[in-house]
C-alpha cells in the first residue's frame, strides 16, 4: 500500500537523509544527527528570558535542573519532578509544558521563558501584580509554576484550544469559573490558595 | 536515571536506522511517559534517538475526506485543531479528558498511542511485575486490583491501558501509519494496535524494532453526534476508572468503545449493534467474558451508567 508520507519530506531533507546514508556508512550510528559523545555530555544553547545560554550538560540533565543548577535561575520550582504537580511550568517556544518531564538536550535552540522573564519586582508582570492585589498564594512555593501556567491559559484559550470543561467546541472560548479551574488543574497549590488564584487570574482576563 | 547518548535525528531514515542499529535504543518526542519511567528505571534506554524535529506535525486533509494527524502533532494541536472540534468531536472530547494543558502541549500523537500502563505495580520496581520483568509474575492478582481492567486480562496481567486518546480513535476507526528500517510504510488499524496481554504481557503493541509511528488516519467523519463520558476519582488530572467514547446516529445506532476497563480500548461491535435496545445490552454482551476481582466489578454496572449518560445527552 502506498502512503501519502512522502509528500511531508521536502527535496533538501531527502538529499540530506542520502547523504547522512553514505555518511554512516563505517562510522558509528551517531553520526546521523547532533549526537552525545561517550562521556554522556552535550553543548547546547538555549535562549532563557531574552538572553543567550550555552551549555554543556549531562544528557539526563532536565530542562528543570539546567534552569535551577546550572543556570542558577531558582523562580521555577522542583515538587514533584514527575509532571504531577506543576511547579515546574515554564514556557518553551511560548507554550507551557513541565520542564521536569523535559530533557535539556532536547531544547538546544529553544526559547525558554521563566518566571523571571516575566516581570522583576520594580516592574512586575499584570498577572504577577495580580497574584499580590489578591493575595493569591500563601507559602508560595508553587507560584511561579501558577502563573506561567495561567498567562498560558488565557493564550491558549484566544487560540481555541478546548478544555474537558468547554460546552460546544465549535463555539467561541471563554473563561467561565469551570474553565478557568479545569485549565489550571495541572498546578497543585499545597496550601489551598486556589479561590484567590482564581481571582487573580479572572481579573487580568477581564482586562481589555 | 541510568546513563544514555543522545542523538537528534537529521532524517526519517536516519531515525529508523539509528534505533534498529543499536539494541536498547529508543525514540524520544513527547518522552513525557519515557522520561518519568527513565526516573524511576523501569525504562533504561541506552540510546535515545530525538525525532522531534522531523516532518510530522502536519493535520492534513485526506482526498477521501479524512483526516491526516501527523504522529508529532501534540494533543493539544490535535484537539484545538478546527475539523477535529467540528467533525471529530469525540477524539477533541478524550484527548481533553486526559492529563492536563502541561503534558497536553508536549504529549504526541504516537506517543500517547504508545504509552506503558499505569498499573501501580508495574511503577513498584521492588516487586514481581510480568511487563516489567517478563516472566517474574503478576504482583495484582491478589493485590490492589480496583483500578485495573476487568476484561480481555489473562492469568500473567490485568493492567488496563490507561489512554482516552485511544478510546476516541477506536470509534473512529482510525488506523496507525508506520515506517520500518528497511523503508518500507505499512497501516495497522487502530483496533489492532493494542495487544491483549496473553501469556506475553510485555508486548503491547505490534511494532518491530525499529519501527516507528508517522501518523494516524481518520476516515471520512461519521456524522451523528459525539460524547465521550469518563468517570475518574477527582474532577480533572486522573485517570480513568471507567470511559465511554459514543458516536451516535439519529436512528438509535452508532458505535461505543470503553476505557479503563481493559487491556486495550474495548470496543465490541456485536455490542454496539444492540444499541436500540439500551446500554444494559450493550454492555452485558461487551463484558461477556469478563474476570473482574472482587475490588474492581464494579466497573461494569459503572460502565452501563456512562454509556447511558453519554445516550441520554445524545437523545437531548
């Protein structure tokens, strides 16, 4: 039978992937692509913040420990480390995902945004102020994850993405109370802080 | 998590190659399942070869008036994606019922597909486990079993597969596109792509070494209306105890598939054909066979209950 699977492969990728076969022919399988010498380590830069990193990390290294240890940025937070609880939201590329579940190596070229990208403290992001005015955390270990996770929620509503909690899927999103605490059921607040949360985000969402 | 080489992969062929070349090597891309069971060592790749970079995000029309879902198009891209909302609503309902917007952004087509079961023995690396450590025994025959499947188990495994994904592309009737090393593509249909566990609960899945996922099919829409019904201990972030995917026509027919309840999406047509008669018919002959425990039985009368919830709003 055949697939239409051809068709996504442009004439340069097919030229390459020829020449790669020649290439790797008597050499290690590695050499097919960007690959980890022996020892395990690998270069990679990352764009955190607006700002140019390298790096040269153990594979195993996580997205979450390249930003804490080796990057000394600690806003984001380790509490689980197995996409469980969502203090390690950051967004990559504009998107929020779990930097725990996350290998460094595989964000070579990436662009990374952290809590402190958002905001410093003379000049704080809208959600950040938000979170203060209503007083939306208590120990505030799982802040930083909240919020990365709550200015992507309002995107990821303007682009359409449905929740468990959407009505009609056709239909325009909005950020109803059900919404609003389905989308951010990924970020676990220990301290029970969720209704001033919900606050918080409801009131930068209302913002025009 | 054990030493392993990284590689990201220039090509299509040079991923297939580079896996089938070294044992123990594996594909990454969501790797949101891999990573976790790398940190407890319950995978141990020795290799893992990066195939995130390769073309196969694309949705795309089908001539037939399917769909095309590229195996790296993330479950969020897929469930916002505008046919899936408009003409493929269950498959947009399930992959919503499952995870949260963090793993939903990063989790993949395939890889959802492909994710290992959530068995709580299975994560308990201290004990017996048949998937773990083929041969060594199943730790939840006589154990903690409410969680797990009820039927199409066997003597050596009753872990359900966990997916709602899966469950929505079953009654869709999806098929699976793959590519092996030696180049060449092959279609495996959906409702042969989990394996029922048998005397070898460690292969869950018909792909050889090597082989890898490059996109999943949708026939043309079948029309009717769409619900997906799962039922879960807390209100979001759990997995299923029991699901319903249902696609129902205006004259009482459609088709059914449950999650939760068994080695793989249950879907049993000569069920789904008595669904004019109601969800206890559907049901009694979907679960003929099945050797529910004492802790899990339950899953039925509960599956009867979401498949008539999932009727009653397709009747609204």
């Amino acid at each position: 039978m055949s697939l239409p699977l051809s068709h996504e492969i442009s004439r340069r990728e097919v030229v390459t992937a020829a020449a790669v076969g020649v290439a790797a022919a008597g050499l290690p399988p590695a050499v097919g692509g960007q690959a980890a010498g022996s020892s395990g380590s690998l270069p990679l830069s990352l764009t955190v913040n607006g700002e140019h990193r390298r790096l040269d990390l153990d594979t195993r290294v996580t997205l979450l420990d390249a930003l804490r240890e080796h990057l000394h940025l600690t806003g984001t937070k380790k509490g689980c480390d197995h996409g469980h609880c969502g203090a390690c939201t950051v967004l990559v590329n504009g998107v929020r995902i779990n930097a725990c579940l996350s290998l460094a190596a595989m964000h070579d070229g990436d662009e990374v945004t952290t809590i402190e990208g958002f905001g410093r403290p003379d000049r704080l992001h809208p959600m950040q102020a938000a979170f203060i005015a209503h007083d939306a955390f208590q120990c505030g270990y799982c802040t930083p994850g909240q919020i990365c996770s709550a200015v992507a929620v309002l995107a990821e509503i303007e682009a359409g993405v449905p929740s468990h909690a959407t009505g009609d899927l056709a239909a325009p999103m909005t950020l109803s109370s059900g919404e609003l605490r389905e989308r951010m059921s990924g970020n676990i607040c220990r301290c029970g802080a969720y209704s001033n949360i919900a606050d918080a985000v409801v009131d930068v969402a209302g913002r025009p | 998590m054990q030493p392993f080489t990284y590689e990201r992969a220039a090509s299509l062929e040079a991923a297939v190659a580079a896996v089938a070349a070294r044992p123990g090597a594996r594909f990454i891309a969501g790797g949101t399942n891999l990573l976790d069971l790398m940190k407890f060592q319950i995978e141990t790749p020795a290799h893992l070869v990066d195939i995130r970079h390769l073309p196969l995000r694309a949705i795309e029309d089908l001539p037939d008036g399917g769909l095309r879902i590229g195996a790296l198009a993330t479950n969020t891209e897929v469930a916002a994606h505008p046919r899936v909302k408009r003409e493929y609503g269950v498959l947009a309902r399930a992959i919503v019922a499952g995870a949260t917007g963090q793993l939903r952004n990063k989790a993949t087509t395939a890889g959802n597909l492909l994710q290992r079961n959530r068995c709580p023995y299975f994560y308990e690396t201290s004990l017996p486990c048949n998937k773990r450590q083929p041969g060594s025994g199943c730790s939840a025959l006589g154990g903690v079993t409410r969680s797990l499947a009820v039927v199409g188990t066997s003597p050596h495994c009753i872990a359900q597969n966990p997916g709602d994904m899966a469950v929505g592309l079953r009654v869709l009737d999806a098929a699976v596109e793959t590519i092996r090393p030696d180049g060449s593509q092959r279609r495996i249909a959906i409702g042969d792509f989990h394996r029922l566990p048998g005397d070898r609960p460690e292969i869950e899945h018909p792909l050889e070494p090597g082989e890898l996922v490059t996109a999943v099919t949708l026939p043309r829409p079948p029309g009717g209306t769409h619900h997906y019904h799962k039922v879960r201990d807390r209100a979001s972030y759990a997995f299923a105890i029991v699901s319903v995917a249902v696609v129902l026509q205006k004259d009482g027919t459609g088709r059914v598939a449950f999650g939760g309840v068994a080695p793989r999406p249950w879907r049993v047509e000569d069920a789904e054909a008595l669904l004019p008669d109601g969800p206890a018919a559907v049901v009694k002959t979907a679960f003929q066979g099945a050797t529910p425990t004492v802790e899990n039985a339950f899953k039925i009368p509960l599956a009867e209950r979401a498949l008539a919830l999932a009727l009653s709003e397709g009747r609204a």
